[in-house]
C-alpha cells in the first residue's frame, strides 16, 4: 500500500459520504459484523452489536448494518469477538524505543496501539526543530494517528546545567505549531521552577502554544502537597505524568489537570497511583495511562499500551474503565475526541477485536483508518519506507579520544577514605536518592573498585559545542567485575555517557561508541556487547527484531557482569537528567534537585 492510503481526511469532507452510507444509498468499504461492543463513551459492553466504515471513518454503529454492505464492501464477521476503540499512548517518547517512527508503528500496531501523542524531545535536543520535523514527517507515512508535541526543554533546564546540541524557545515553538493540525502542543515542560518563578522563555513558549489553541504538558516532581503545584497548574499546564503516588494523582485532579499513570520499561508507577481511583475512589475521567519510555526489547516481551491496560485491570480497575483510561479520556485531553478515542458514528475507524476475556486485552485484529493493518500479533499493511535525512546521522562529535586520566577523580586529601556524594540508583522508578559514601584515596585520586559496589560515572558534551566533562559516583548497580557501559542515550541532553568500575575499559567503552556514532556499549575484560543507534545516537535503522534482539543482548550482557536492575539500561540512561530529583550528573557536573530548585553541587563535603 502507499502511504496515502491511511490519510486520515477531515470530517468536514467526509460528512456527505458518511451520511449516504448511513442511511444506505453508498455502500460501505468496510464491514465488522457480531461484536461486543466496548462503548468507552457509555462505559458499558453492548452485545450482538455492529460497525460500517466508509473510508477512514464510522459510518454506523448499530444492531443491523446490513443496509450498508454492497458488492465492494469488505466484510468481517467477528464472531462474538470484544470491539474496542484502538488504544492510544497519552505520553510516549518514541525515541526511547530505539526505533524509527516506522519500526515503532510495526511495533505496537499489533499489539492494539492505533494511535499516540509523541514528544520527540530526545531527537530535539540533538537536532534541534529539523529532527523533530522528520520525526512529524515519517509519523504521518504510518497508519498511526501520530499527534506530535514540540520540545519545550531543549535544553531541559539551562545551558549553565547542560549541553545540548540545540535549542528551542518561544520562536520555534510557534513555528513548529504551524506546521500541522497533527502538532498537538508543547511537550512535557520540565523546567517547572522556570514555570513558578516566571521565567521568560518557558512563559513564552506556554504563551505561544496556548495563542496557537494547542495543548501544553507537565513535568512537576515536586511534592504533590508543595504550594507550587496551583502556581505550575496556572501556567495553562494541564497534563503531567511525573505521577508516583496516589496523592500526585489527587492532588493533580483536583487542580484540573490530567493525571497520566505510567507503566515503562523501567518506571513502575501505575499500581500505586492507579489507588487514587480503587481506594480513593477518585472518579476517571482525568486519569490517562500511558508508558512514557519504554524499549523496544520490552515492547517484543510484554507490550504496549495492551500491557499497561491488562496492568491496570489486575490493580483492580473495571476492564471499561481501564479502556476509558486509554481511549476517550486520551483524546478528550488533547481535544481529538470528534476524531480518535472511541468507536461511534463520524470518528476514525481504529478498531481492535479482542479475544477471549476483556480483562486480557488479547488483541486479534487492528484496523486503522478503516483499514486491516494487522492480524493475530502480525503485520499485515506494508507502506514504503521513510527516508532518513543524512544530517541525522554523524551527531557524535567528541572533539578527541577519552584517555583514561579523564577519567581519574581527585581527592581533597592524600590516602585514606573521603565522604563522596553519590547517586543513588532507586530500581523500577525514575527519582534517584543522593546519599554519601565512603571512598578509598591512593595517591590523591578515588579508588574505585568492583569491590566497593560503588561506579564512576562520566558525562562527555558530544554536540561539539565545549568539548567538556564531568564526573561523579553512582551506588547500586552492583557490577561484580570490571565493567563499563557507555551509551550516547543519556536523556536529555543525550551526551556520551560512560559508567563503570575500571578507566581502561570506561575509555574503551567511551571511544567506541563514539566511532559507532551512536549507540551503547558494554565492555568487560572477556566480551564486549554493542548495539548500534546511528540516527541521532537515539534510534537504529533496522528492523523492529533486530533492533529489541540487540537491546535484549545489551540487557544480557549488564545481568551478566552483576547489574540486576530490572530494565537496567532505561534506569541508567536517565542517571543524566538533571530535571528528576534528587541527584544527577551532566558534562557540566553534579546538579541536586530539591524543593529550593535546581543547582550544581560539589563532589565532595566542603
């Protein structure tokens, strides 16, 4: 098929068609006979119900559609299958999947995922507004209904924090809201002390989206209870997924803004937040689940959105309002309801059949823009392929090779043991903890060894801006050999990352990604485990299979050498994101996040 085939056409042109078919005077291109239907806009299963298409959209929804089947129209018979609206990701990086925006809708599309609201956030920091446009431009070759939000963080807090390889401010923003109805708004605004204390970029930027009509998202880890949540909420801000209690959820709703639960690869945050509902009582309709970031080797073992809905029912949650969570409550939120979200008269048709028990959320069938696009968990649609600008490519720009004395910490004092600040690691959720260590010195240097159960951890600025480094001490990922990764996934600034135990092999590890331009690297003294991401040194350009065999490797190879962290990658390749508390490193150094803000903080005690 070619790419216009999954054109999703405005309803404006598609009313008189739509109304011929309804009454029967045109036949309908597509018929799905005998289903139950998940009506997630009445919150009940209708029985022995039926579907007409015409095009990309519903014609009919009703107990007899047989008036609309003409000699043309396609027809299914679902035989008692479950008809759900098809699920939609209320905040997804696409990125963080490793994969092209194609491989990414070869992913989820059989897996009931028809449609998203993607903050391409990484690839911007990298290439600035050109990636994003790629991004937007090879989303809509897909049968998705892709929704884009432009970076709104880039760099994510400040250049005195960070380096980025671009940046956007309120101008871009609203040059890239121009670009599309499919530019949905401003992405996750994550410098929230910017939003509270009137910062005149982030003021701006929210200024320019809401004068475009769009729709501008949160990212706020203060305390759900801190007096500043009304100030963000009176930004216009009305969505935010850094939610990980029941109180964040609460708190959220009440203000009038959407609380979006999210189950990653790493991030385990729904069963505790979906409480606010099963045990608070809360009502739903502002609640979203969504996976925020989740790689394309969980996406081959457990799922998409179909995993997270299937979580949220064994929390407790009615399998229709679970539904709800992940269809019409998407789209209501990003004002698309007259278009995706739910299976009615006039919307688009992405519908999925599901076997067996609701509560399983076992998807047999996707149809998307009114077309079979995938069948019992295959791809069954085929569309030309999107070609990559070249200037995504070669973004690794070092400046000269890592030497192992880059890597060597001094100490304040000669020999003996120095209390060092260290971060944290804390498995399956994004915060990490800022705790103090004590460190052996030799020779007025930090003796690290596998032993200690403690890392290095460096952060080299890639975008070939200032060339410099910094570096710190990471407890808990519990490598019990000499060991190293290093990964130009290092969110958000996505600088060349090394963490290990041992200089020769952090610089081994650190020169080789970067002749890669891109990718990760695990490097021991007996194997070395690579995986390339040459675009942008985010995303492969090969296959959805090959791309999760090789992150499943990467994953292998860091279980190997002693790091049992669930997902460990995904935790690792947020140790640089200086926006989630309590402590991370960029290439600039140490940056403490606290109720008092965001700010550098020494190594060592002063």
């Amino acid at each position: 098929m070619h790419n216009n085939t999954w054109k999703r056409l405005p309803m404006a042109d598609c009313v008189r068609d739509l109304v011929a078919t309804a009454r029967g005077d045109r036949k309908a291109s597509l018929v799905i006979l005998n289903v139950k239907l998940v009506n997630v806009l009445s919150g009940e299963i209708v029985p022995e119900m039926s579907i007409a298409v015409q095009g990309p959209r519903i014609a009919y929804v009703g107990k007899d559609v047989s008036h609309t089947i003409g000699e043309g129209t396609v027809v299914i018979d679902a035989g008692g299958k479950y008809a759900a609206p098809g699920l939609l990701d209320g905040h997804c990086h696409i990125e963080s999947t490793q994969l092209t925006a194609t491989e990414f809708a070869r992913a989820v599309l059989p897996l009931g995922t028809t449609g998203g609201f993607f903050d391409a956030h990484e690839i911007s920091n990298v290439l600035g507004l050109p990636g994003l446009r790629f991004m937007l431009e090879e989303a809509r070759t897909t049968p998705l209904a892709a929704y884009m939000q432009v970076a709104s963080c880039v760099p994510s807090t400040h250049p005195g924090l960070e380096t980025t390889g671009a940046y956007i401010g309120p101008e871009e923003v609203a040059e890239a809201l121009s670009w599309g109805p499919d530019m949905i708004g401003l992405g996750e605004v994550m410098n929230f002390p910017g939003v509270v204390y009137g910062d005149d970029k982030m003021i701006g930027e929210i200024e320019a989206t809401l004068r475009a009509g769009k729709y501008a998202d949160g990212h706020f880890t203060w305390s759900s209870g801190d007096w500043r949540l009304p100030v963000y909420a009176a930004s216009g801000i009305n969505g935010d997924h850094e939610c990980v209690s029941a109180e964040d959820v609460i708190e959220r709703v009440r203000l009038g803004m959407y609380a979006k639960m999210r189950q990653g690869s790493a991030w385990h945050d729904v069963a505790a937040t979906i409480k606010a509902h099963t045990e608070g009582g809360l009502d739903t309709r502002r609640m979203i689940l969504v996976t925020d970031d989740r790689s394309s080797e969980s996406l081959m073992n457990e799922g998409h959105m179909n995993f997270v809905v299937r979580h949220a029912i064994a929390q407790g949650v009615k399998p229709v309002t679970a539904f709800q969570m992940a269809t019409i409550n998407t789209a209501e939120r990003f004002g698309v309801a007259r278009d995706i979200g739910a299976i009615a008269p006039g919307l688009c048709a992405d519908i999925i059949l599901l076997d067996g028990n609701l509560a399983d959320v076992n998807v047999t069938m996707t149809i998307a823009a009114g077309h079979v696009v995938a069948e019992e968990g295959r791809m069954t649609a085929e569309w030309e392929p999107y070609a990559i600008p070249a200037e995504a490519y070669g973004t690794v720009k070092l400046g000269r090779p890592i030497e192992e004395q880059d890597l060597v910490i001094a100490a304040p004092q000669t020999g003996g043991t120095v209390e060092v600040r260290a971060i944290g690691v804390v498995e399956n959720h994004v915060e990490t903890k800022e705790t103090w260590v004590k460190v052996p010195v030799e020779d007025s240097t930090l003796r690290v060894t596998p032993e200690s159960g403690l890392c290095k951890m460096a952060v080299f600025e890639r975008h070939g801006q200032v060339g410099g480094h910094a570096l710190g001490i990471v407890a808990g990922i519990g490598f019990e050999e000499p060991a190293a990764i290093a990964m130009t996934v290092a969110h958000d600034s996505h600088n060349v990352t090394v963490i290990g135990n041992d200089d020769r092999l952090m610089a081994q590890a650190g020169n080789r990604v970067a002749e890669m331009q891109g990718g990760v690297v695990m490097l021991t003294r007996t194997g070395r485990t690579e995986f390339p991401l040459p675009v942008g040194g985010l995303m492969s350009d090969q296959p959805f299979e090959t791309v999760a065999s090789q992150s499943e490797a990467i994953s292998q190879a860091l279980i190997q050498s002693g790091c049992l962290l669930n997902n460990a990658f995904m935790t690792l390749s947020l140790l640089a994101l200086v926006v989630i508390p309590e402590l991370r490193l960029s290439d600039k150094g140490l940056v403490r996040i606290s109720a008092d803000g965001i700010e550098i903080v020494p190594l060592f005690r002063s």
